[in-house]
C-alpha cells in the first residue's frame, strides 16, 4: 500500500467524498491532495490517517496512533502533501 502523510489543516472545513459507495467528510487539505494525485487511468490505494482510523472511536484512535510508525515503515511507498504549489515552489521541487 501507499501511505499519505500530510497536514489535516483546518478541521472545520471539509468537504464531502465518495469512498466505496459511502459518502464522508475530509479536510480541505485533503481533498486538495487527492485531486493532484488522481489519476483518470490508474487507481491508487492509500493509507490515509483520517479515514483508515475510525476518529470516532477514541480507543482505537489511541492504539493506531501507536502504530503509526510501524503503518508508515510498512507501506511500500510513503508520500509526503506538502500543499499546493505557491510563490513558485513547484519550481523547486521539479529541478
């Protein structure tokens, strides 16, 4: 699996997603993130802290949080969302 690490950002803004069928909520952030690495031919699956681990359940949350760096050293690929490009950033990093 690919592993997504990133800022959740602000957590009172989200916006509404289809995973499986079932609609959720995601941070701004987030779904920003997505839409760059979406890809219309390839399907990607990801480790996303948000939605693999169930935030409403707070004993859960607790035991996976634990694990995060055993889930992050596991995963084939990790891949870091720094946000979208500003003030010519992506500059850098296509050198």
């Amino acid at each position: 699996y690919t592993a997504l690490s990133y800022a959740w950002g602000n957590c009172d803004i989200t916006q509404l997603i289809t995973l499986n069928g079932r609609q959720s909520y995601i941070t701004e952030n987030l779904a920003i993130a997505l839409r760059h690495m979406q890809h219309e031919s390839e399907g990607l699956v990801l480790w996303i802290d948000s939605i693999c681990i169930n935030q409403q359940d707070g004993l859960e949350k607790a035991y996976q949080v634990q694990r995060m760096a055993k889930i992050y050293s596991s995963a084939a690929i990790v891949l870091a969302w720094l946000g979208p490009a500003r003030d010519d950033s992506d500059l850098t990093m296509s050198k």
